[in-house]
C-alpha cells in the first residue's frame, strides 16, 4: 500500500498512443463506441478524454511523420459502468468481438475485441475491476 504523503510521488499514465491508419474513420468508430465526441488535436491525432487517461487515435501519414505503425501488441484495458451497452455498440460499430461477456478466473466480467485497424481492446465492468491487491 503507498503511502498518502508519497501519492503526489506517483507517476500518472495520462496518454496512450492507438495507431490507426484512417483518423476519419477512427474518429467515427472510437465516438460511437465510448459514445464520446473526442477532438480533434492536429491532422492526424483524435484525443478522447478516458477520465484520467486520454486516447489518443494516430494515423502519422496524415498528421505529417513517414512511417506507418503496426497495432499495439497487446490489450488496452477500459473500465465501464455498463459493459452490456458498450457490448452492443461494439457489435454495432465495425469491431471484430474476439468473445462475448464473460466472467473471468480472476474475477473480472469483460468482454474483447479488436478494432478496425488490429488494435486489441477490452472492456471491462467497473466493480470487478482487479488491480492485483
């Protein structure tokens, strides 16, 4: 357990990069699925404010840089207060559902899938939530 006095210690993840390669079609899938608008920072970059995290869809060629770049190598992981509405969006929106809602060993009820552009998502439901304490 951290102590009180050291949390203003503590870095915060504030920013993760989500490589795609069509920022207009990430901007449409990505505000229909968190059901959130995002804005739009440069050419190629659509943040959505996450809480204390943003998601931030990149497609480089469009914002100016000259490389492409593969999907993240692992799951992203979102909590949510209703994982059977983010469920039904997903299925809705373009999303390959990798498996349905399910109870996992360690106690969470999730669900993943993989965007557009292979980039590997889950969703998790708020109160079973596991943080390894």
């Amino acid at each position: 357990m951290v102590n009180s006095n050291t949390d203003s210690l503590i870095p915060r993840l504030y920013r993760i990069i989500l490589p795609v390669n069509n920022i207009e079609k990430a901007q449409i899938f990505y505000s229909n699925l968190l059901n959130l608008e995002g804005k739009r920072v440069s050419s190629g970059r659509h943040y959505f404010n996450c809480g204390v995290t943003i998601l931030a869809c990149f497609d480089p060629r469009i914002d100016g840089d000259n490389f492409d770049l593969p999907p993240n190598p692992d799951h992203i992981y979102f909590s949510v207060k209703n994982i059977n509405d983010i469920y039904l969006r997903a299925k809705h929106s373009g999303a390959e559902i990798l498996d349905g809602i399910a109870k996992r060993p360690w106690g969470e009820i999730s669900f993943y899938l993989k965007d557009p552009f292979g980039n590997k998502i889950c969703f998790v439901q708020e109160e079973t939530v596991f943080t390894g304490e």
